[in-house]
C-alpha cells in the first residue's frame, strides 16, 4: 500500500528539466512585461458603463422584432429566413465561391513549388545514398533553385491577404479577383512550405527504390511521394480552406460582396442582430468544411 512516505520520497526523484522550467519563466516574464508595457487595467472592464454597453448589446443582437418583448421562436424563424432570403444565400454563395476558388488555385501552385523546395528533392540526385558525387556545378544549381523556391515561399506569406487585396484592389478594381487572388498568393505560400516540410519528412526507402528503378523527378513525384501523403495533403487543404472562408469573409469588407461586405453594412448600420446572424453563418460553413474534411480523409485512409 503506498504512503505519504512513498508519494513524497517519488516526488522527490521525479525528473526534473531545468530548460522547461526556465522556458515557463521566461514566459511568466514575457506575460507580466506586455501586461505591465500595454498598460492594461481589469478595472477598465467592470466599469457601470461598461457593465450598461454589455446589456444593451445583448439586447441588441436578439432579432429586432424580439427586441424589448418576450422570445418567440417562429418570429425568430421568419426573421432568420428573411435575412437567409434577402442577404445570407447571396453572401454565402459568393464566400464559399472565393474561397474554394483560391484554394485550390493556391494548392495546385504550391504542388510545384514543394518540389523546389523540398531539400530531399531539390538535389542533383534525390533519394540516391550512393554513388559518383554531384559536380559543384550540379549542386550550385540546385542549391540555388532551392533557396529562391524558400525565399519565394517566405515572401508571398509573409505579406498579409488583406494588403495584398488592397494593392490588388488598386490595379484590377473592386472585383471578386482581388479576394481570391490575395488569397491564392499568400495560400500558396504556406500551402507550398507545408507540402515541401511534409515530402521532407517522407520515409526514405520507398522513394529510393523507385529512383534505384530509374523514375524521373515527375515520376518519382506522382508515384511515390504525393500518394504517400495524400491525406495529410489533405488535412493541410481543408485547413487552408477554413482560413480563407474566414480570409473571405473579412476581404468583403473592403468592398467584395461575401459574408463581410454584408456584416460591415450592418455595422454601420447598428444593426447588431444581423451581425452576430451573419458570423454565425460563417462559423456553420467552417463546421461544415470541418466535417467534410474529416470524411475525405478518413475516405483515402481506408482506401490506402
């Protein structure tokens, strides 16, 4: 039967990291410093007026015919209809649109693109251990296609959608195609650093038998590699598609009808009701996209 005596003695000898406890420091640290540079005050939050602000937007997002009188679910229901009618159908067919639009622009760019950039591939002989060594000439070829394909993928996400929206804006006007194609590039930017990170981390042995058999790069690619890791590309598009529903949803607001064209109109409107409606429309479809997602993969691993 186990003691006290016996809980502390193994606590005493259990392992003890003193990098993890200076990492949990160092994070108290930062955390106490932003609060204390920020100049951040709970008390701001529990104010009477703000308490008063709190309780009038509550009421505020009730449909307006329920505002100020008691709920009643089937003028709820026709009021949500309305909206569905007149605003939500529209806004939902027009997000939806750009986002799987740019997603799968930005996935069959980045598909190129992981190959560059994948230090596994992107050699003078991949997936080779043996054998005459590559000429200087070969391997500054290819280290520099590689480090342009990096520098490349660096750069397009680390511009944001909404600025690079707003440069397209500016040439193309106020179009659906800026939305997508700000999408469609800083997607790719990511979408082409995950798949290259993934064909990195692909178990060796497959991939060198069919090059020990003489199979191209291409070959190599749509044989071995993007079959192998179909459904974590897989995982890796359906999360991209959730973030630009949500990307899509906030480029509206610069003027392409979606889901925040219509919240940024009813914003200046004071019309909260619609509001919090049209945001929970959004979050559906990415519930949606979830469980689709979900399916999919779960369809390529039983089939592989």
């Amino acid at each position: 039967m186990t003691t006290r005596e016996d809980i502390a003695r193994l606590r005493r000898l259990r392992p003890r990291d003193r990098f993890v406890r200076a990492s949990l420091l160092v994070f108290a640290a930062l955390l106490l410093g932003s609060w204390v540079i920020g100049g951040f005050d709970l008390g701001d939050a529990f104010t009477e007026r703000r308490s008063g602000n709190v309780n009038r937007f509550l009421e505020e997002v009730r449909p307006f015919p329920l505002q100020g009188r008691q709920w009643d679910f089937q003028v709820a229901a026709t009021w949500a209809a309305e909206l569905w009618d007149t605003k939500g159908a529209e806004a939902t067919k027009r997000t939806l649109a750009i986002s799987i639009l740019a997603v799968v622009l930005a996935a069959l760019m980045a598909l190129p693109f992981s190959l560059l950039a994948a230090r596994s591939i992107a050699t003078p002989e991949p997936f080779v251990p043996a054998g005459r060594p590559p000429g200087r000439a070969a391997r500054l070829l290819h280290s520099s296609i590689y480090g342009l394909a990096r520098g490349a993928l660096v750069l397009l996400r680390a511009v944001p959608e909404y600025i690079w929206a707003y440069l397209l804006l500016a040439m193309i006007g106020p179009t659906a195609w800026p939305a997508v194609l700000a999408l469609v590039i800083h997607n790719t930017g990511i979408l082409g650093r995950l798949y290259a990170e993934s064909i990195e981390n692909v178990p060796v042995r497959m991939p060198a038998g069919l090059r020990g058999l003489g199979a191209s790069r291409s070959q190599l690619a749509a044989a071995g590699l993007f079959p192998t890791l179909l459904p974590r590309l897989l995982l890796f598009f359906f999360y991209r598609w959730e973030t630009c529903v949500r990307e899509a949803t906030v480029l509206g607001m610069l003027g392409v009808v979606s889901l925040g064209y219509y919240i940024a109109d009813a914003r200046v409107r004071g019309h909260h009701d619609e509001i919090v409606a049209l945001v929970l429309l959004g979050a559906t479809i990415v519930l949606v996209g979830d469980l689709i997602s979900s399916w999919a993969r779960g369809v390529v691993r039983r089939a592989s």
